[in-house]
C-alpha cells in the first residue's frame, strides 16, 4: 500500500465459478493511493474493490 511494506490478503477457494467475499482493514493516505495486489500462489479473480470509511 502505498510503497510500504506487503501485507498477506487471503481469499478462500470456493470452487471454480463460485463467487466469496473477502474483506482486510487498510489505511490510506488523504489523496491519491496506489493499492498492489501480487499472486504468490493459486489464482483469484477481484471483480470489485469497495471502500468505506472507518467509524
């Protein structure tokens, strides 16, 4: 996030074409954010991103 260092982000295996739901707490900077997901294993598809703001 941002240049700083890596956080690991699970998605759990729901079988092929089945669709789950995976959520992490991020802080972002106020601004422009850059946001990097790698695959170190396996394989997810992200069909969307939603962010809400902390309470």
């Amino acid at each position: 996030m941002n240049g700083g260092a890596a956080s690991n982000f699970y998605v759990a295996y729901s079988g092929w074409n089945n669709w789950g739901t995976s959520t992490a707490k991020v802080y972002l900077n106020a601004g422009s954010n850059t946001v990097r997901f790698t695959r170190v294993s396996n394989y997810a598809e992200i069909d969307s991103l939603d962010l809400f703001p902390s309470l």
